[in-house]
C-alpha cells in the first residue's frame, strides 16, 4: 500500500485548478487532513478530507474533499510506473464534469 500521507502534495488538474493536500493515514489506510483549492495559485476554497469516504488500497487512492463553499469534490487516482498519482476528479454533484490530475510528486 502507498503511503499518501505526510508531506502535503498538489494534484495538478486539466482544467487549471489545483487541490493541495495535507494528509493522514492510518495502518488501514483511511484518510483526514486538509485541502486547499486554487486556480492557479490564489487559494480560492479550504476543505476538509473526508475521513469516512477517503482511503488507499494497495496502489490506489480516493480522496473526498468537503469544501467550505459547501460543494463535495472526489479525486480518484492510481500509481503509474513512474509512481507519481495520475487520476480524474469531478464535484459530486456534477460528476459529468471531470478533469484529469496528476500528483506534482512521485510516492
């Protein structure tokens, strides 16, 4: 299992935005912490890692961020050969709304 936690680290998205993470994870490799949004580098939304719904399993991530603006956004990625995190996220409410992310470190 990757560990995401520790040192904060941004997904960069497609669409210009970028989510920076502050993360905890536990030996079952549940999530909490913090996130702040911007585009694209004015911090535009905080949030908080939602630590019922946001884990790692082996190589894989979903992180499911509760934003102050009240909207839910959900990052969902897997390690590539390269180890950096590539993946896609959307707002809950909108999830036809996607963008594609990639971590600016390798894990």
């Amino acid at each position: 299992m990757i560990n995401v936690g520790g040192l904060d680290w941004t997904a960069k998205q497609s669409n210009g935005w970028r989510a920076t993470f502050d993360l905890v994870q536990d030996a079952d490799g549940k999530l909490k912490g913090s996130a702040k949004a911007g585009h694209p580098v004015e911090i535009v939304f905080s949030g908080t890692v939602n630590h019922d719904r946001s884990k790692v399993v082996g190589d894989s991530v979903l992180i499911v961020v509760d934003w102050a603006s009240g909207s839910r956004g959900v990052y969902s990625g897997n390690l590539n050969l390269e180890r950096v995190l590539v993946g896609v996220s959307f707002d809950e409410a909108h999830p036809g709304s996607q963008a594609t992310w990639f971590s600016d470190r390798s894990f």
